[in-house]
C-alpha cells in the first residue's frame, strides 16, 4: 500500500479513466507504470509523474508497475536502478510489479522478427550520417533507403548475424518499413534495433544488439496489461508510432497513451542529459548536490515527502507548457515546517558579546518554548551566561531609526531574555569588531521597561554551551529565471553565489539530532542535518530555505 496516497484533483486524464471505468474498458481495470530509464537520478519533475501515475492508479482501486527501460547499456547502471527505488520509496509509493524492459529481450526480438517476416521491417546498412540525410527534415520528406526493398530472407539473415555478433556497432541497424514522406519524423521509417557490444548491468554479454526505446515501450506495456500509458508531452508525436506497432503485432492489450505537460522548473534545469553534465562537468557536487532538483538532492537538503507532493498538487495537470516558480516549492515546505519543526537558534556569523555586570560563573537558567504555537512540543532549557554569541549582522556602531537590532548606545531584547544595552566594543588590529561590552537589565525578563523603547528582539547562544557546526546556505543555481531558454553555456548561467558556509554555533541539543532532522532556526529560517556529512561530533547543517524569499530584491539591488 502507499504509505502517503494523495487525492489527484480533477484533471483531463483522471476525466478520461472516470470514463473508461465508468464504460467498462479494460473490464473496469486500472494499471499504470513509471518507467524510468536507469541512466540517472529522479528529479523533481518525475516526481510530478509519479504523483500522477501512482496517485490516480490508487484512487481506481488500480495498481502501478516500476519498470526499468533498461534497453541502453551505454548508459545504464545498477547505481541508478538503486537511486530510483529509493526516491520512490521514500516519497512513499509502492510498487505492484518491478520490471525491466531487459526481462523482455527474447520476446521483443521474436516481435521484430514477426515484422521483417510480414515484410513490415527490415535491416539498413546506411550509416548515421546517411540514415540523417535520407530523412529529410520537417518540410521535406525523407526518401527510401537503397536498402529497403531486401528480400524477407535476406533481412533475417542479416538480423540473425546481427544478433551473433557478426557485425560492427554502425554497419546494420533494424528499421520499420512505415512511410519515408510522413509529415511526422517518427514514423519515418523509425530504427528499431541498434547493434552495441557492451555488456548489460543485467543480461551482461547476453546480447550485443538491443531494442530501441519507442519500439521496445508499447510492446512493454501492453505485455504488463497497462491499461493507461502517462508521459510526457514530448512523446504526443510518438504515439501515432506506439499505435501502430502493437496494431501490426496485433497485441492482444492496447494500452492507451495520454501525454502531459513537462514541469519547467524556474533557476533551475531539468532532464537527466542535462543534470548529468552539471555532475559529469563538476558544477555540483554530485547527483545529491541539494542545489540540484533530484529527490536525492532535495531530500539531503531537507525537503520531505508531503512538502514535494503537496507541490505537485498545486502544479496541476495539463498538457500547456508548465514553467513553474521556485517560491511555490519554498512555499510548500515552509507552510509544512511552519508548523511542525521545533523552534531553536542558531548564530550563522558569530560574534562574542560580553555582559559586563553579570558575574565570571553566574548564568540563569531560561526556559524556552519549542514551538510558539503548539504547547505539546514542550520547552527546553538554555543559559544565560556573561559570554554569548550574536550574528554579526545584528550589530552595527551607528545605524538609521530602521535598523531594529543592536546599537553602540542602543539598546535590544535578547529572544527569551532580558533587554541589554550596548556599553562599548573592542577591535583588532584590521579595525574589525571582536567584543561587544554590553549590560543587562535583570528587570526586563518576560516585560518591557519602564519609559524605555526596545527596538528589536534578536538571537543569541551562551558560548560555553555552544556548539560549532558548518552551516551550508544555498541558493539558485541559475543566475537566469529559465537556463534550457538561454543560448549561453550552462557553466555561464551559474549563481556564483549558490553555496556559502558559515562557520556558526548552534544550541547543544542538535549534536542528538538525527540526519534530515529538521528545525527553524529563529529569525534565519528551515535547516536540516546533513544526511551525508553530519555527525554528532561535527554538525553540518544545510538550509532548506529562509524564512521568506530574498531573491527577487536581490535581483532589484
């Protein structure tokens, strides 16, 4: 069972199977399949996928296969195969039925043999560069290759050889026999067989010829029973293509094709070509980079599973094109965070601040609330003590009236503390502030004092109690709104200033904290622990995301 299930909104898809049910096709049935291809990691995109397929399939009281479209060795690895699982699992769908296209390796090849035999397929020894020229283009129809008209026998010969390991990677491919004037590319006479010596992460040396990914799909489907076939709208061109493969095998299930608009998330890119070189070129660190839309890297950055789905639902379902701002992600996790992470501080960039009139060893016991809105997370205990720590940001010498924290002279409320007051500093020999010499008023703790204006409250940590941790601050990736629409390299288009660490103190209650534990950092915003770096003997920290977007005043500077 999926352990989250979401309720699809009403959409054209979940319209067309209302109807299918409704008329008994299918005998009433429901089955889909996510099938990714094993040659990266998921992003968010697949997510929007997953959400649809799985989502509607449960509330039919259908079911979804996981199907590995594995006919690529190139590319291919066990690792992916590994990666998906996990992401899936971890936004909490469950599978009916793990699949591989490779599992139908014998069955597609008697298929395409079934097609040369009905003089319906044949083999091509035009090479790449030919095969392009004789194709033509949108306005100009293709012509036939010199190769087409061979005889039946022939076409087996050749494929049988093909299969044995006879020839090079480019000498032969197995080609539809379909109509080289189609106004539609695909049906150009598509390839259906390609020869690669490279070993399988499944069927190892088994086979050195493999099935093309428009062939090998439909015929998948319909051996799984799929009733309703989801993708993208990239693939609206091919299903003329699906059709008529499983029409001229005459497949006992014809599943249904039926195409939705890909997501086009802002500052950032999508599809595994093109994260791959961002990881392959080394721009990020990795598929779990958390700059980077793969679930992978949006669970390391701490994102959760209802937070990503809770996305999806508010992208809706339509086949216009979808290019989606980054705050409606931020959005969703902030509004889920917001009400159930614990509150506590943390000091980004630290600086010390000494209470002159409280005593070398005396420090008094606060009591903290760990959420402002929900007693039943319960409070926790910090020490005021005569060192503690501020953000630096949080103090200037001299400042205009709308600066709310502490001024040289000024005076402001510590969060859960007593009102201090700005005595003096002490520099270094750059100029740079070290120390900030302040006094306490013991009289303001849980009021206000009396004929005194306090401008701001800030955060703070008792040194002594402090713990050091790294703290990641990340940022868009993209400089541009768009990347995929701007003509320029990609390494061009990078924010430089997408990953910043600080070196701060957090409250000593986190070195207990559990990777992907997540908190508010008060004032600061949503940070999780490191999945892949963390330990409690030296925290690293990521921010998921502030407590409201800066970017587009940035943007304005």
């Amino acid at each position: 069972m999926d352990t989250n299930p979401i309720k699809t909104p009403s959409n054209f898809i979940k319209t067309l199977i209302e109807n299918d049910v409704r008329e008994g096709k299918n005998e009433g049935l429901v089955c889909t399949r996510f099938p990714p291809e094993p040659s990266g990691y998921l992003h968010i995109g697949h997510a929007k996928a997953l959400c649809l397929s799985f989502g509607l399939a449960k509330e039919f009281d259908g079911s979804t296969n996981l199907r590995f479209d594995d006919t690529n060795p190139l590319k291919e690895s066990s690792i992916y195969v590994d990666a998906i699982k996990r992401d899936i699992s971890w936004l909490g769908f469950k599978w009916k039925r793990e699949c591989r296209a490779s599992d139908y390796f014998s069955q597609l090849y008697h298929f395409a043999e079934k097609l040369i035999l009905q003089g319906k397929a044949y083999v091509d020894s035009l090479n790449p560069e030919e095969i392009r020229e004789y194709r033509g283009t949108l306005t100009q129809p293709g012509k036939n290759s010199p190769y087409r008209d061979r005889s039946v026998d022939e076409n087996l010969d050749l494929f049988k050889r093909m299969r044995a390991g006879e020839f090079s990677e480019e000498e032969h491919i197995v080609r539809l026999k379909i109509d080289m004037s189609s106004p539609n590319l695909n049906m150009r006479d598509p390839a259906i067989y390609r020869i690669r010596h490279t070993d399988h992460h499944e069927t190892g040396n088994e086979w050195c010829i493999y099935p093309m990914y428009d062939f090998t799909h439909c015929i998948s489907d319909s051996i799984e029973g799929i009733t309703h076939s989801l993708c993208d709208i990239s693939f609206e061109d091919h299903r003329p293509l699906y059709d008529w493969v499983l029409d001229e095998l005459e497949m006992p299930c014809h599943p249904q094709q039926v195409e939705f608009s890909r997501l086009n998330l802002q500052y950032t890119v999508m599809g595994k070509r093109k994260l791959r070189q961002l990881v392959d070129q080394g721009i990020v660190d990795g598929w779990t980079d958390p700059r980077l839309p793969t679930l992978s890297g949006l669970r390391r950055r701490g994102f959760t599973p209802s937070s990503i789905k809770e996305f999806c639902l508010r992208v809706g379902v339509t086949k216009s094109e979808n290019n989606v701002e980054l705050a409606m992600l931020y959005s969703c996790i902030r509004d889920e965070l917001e009400i159930s992470a614990q509150r506590v501080m943390g000091v980004l960039n630290p600086i010390k601040l000494v209470i002159q009139n409280l005593k070398e060893n005396e420090c008094i016991p606060l009591r903290l609330s760990n959420h402002p809105k929900n007693e039943a997370m319960g409070h926790r205990t910090l020490n005021f003590s005569k060192e503690i720590y501020i953000d630096r940001a949080d103090f200037r010498e001299e400042a205009n009236r709308k600066y709310k924290r502490l001024v040289l002279g000024g005076e402001v409320r510590l969060r859960y503390g007593f009102v201090i007051k700005a005595e003096g500093i002490v520099k270094n020999s750059e100029g740079e502030i070290t120390e900030i010499i302040c006094s306490y008023d013991k009289d303001t703790l849980g009021k206000n004092p009396e004929g005194r204006k306090v401008k701001g409250v800030i955060h703070w940590l008792p040194a002594d109690d402090a713990v050091p941790a790294q703290i990641n601050l990340y940022e868009h990736l993209f400089s541009v709104d768009f990347p995929d629409s701007d003509g320029r390299d990609y390494s061009e288009l990078i924010n430089p200033n997408s990953f910043s660490i600080c070196q701060g103190f957090v409250e000593p209650a986190l070195t207990a904290a559990t990777p992907e534990d997540r908190f508010q950092f008060e004032r600061e915003g949503y940070f999780c622990i490191d999945s892949e770096l963390s330990s409690p003997k030296s925290l690293v920290i990521n921010r998921i995301v502030a407590l409201k977007d800066s970017w587009a005043k940035i943007e304005q500077s």
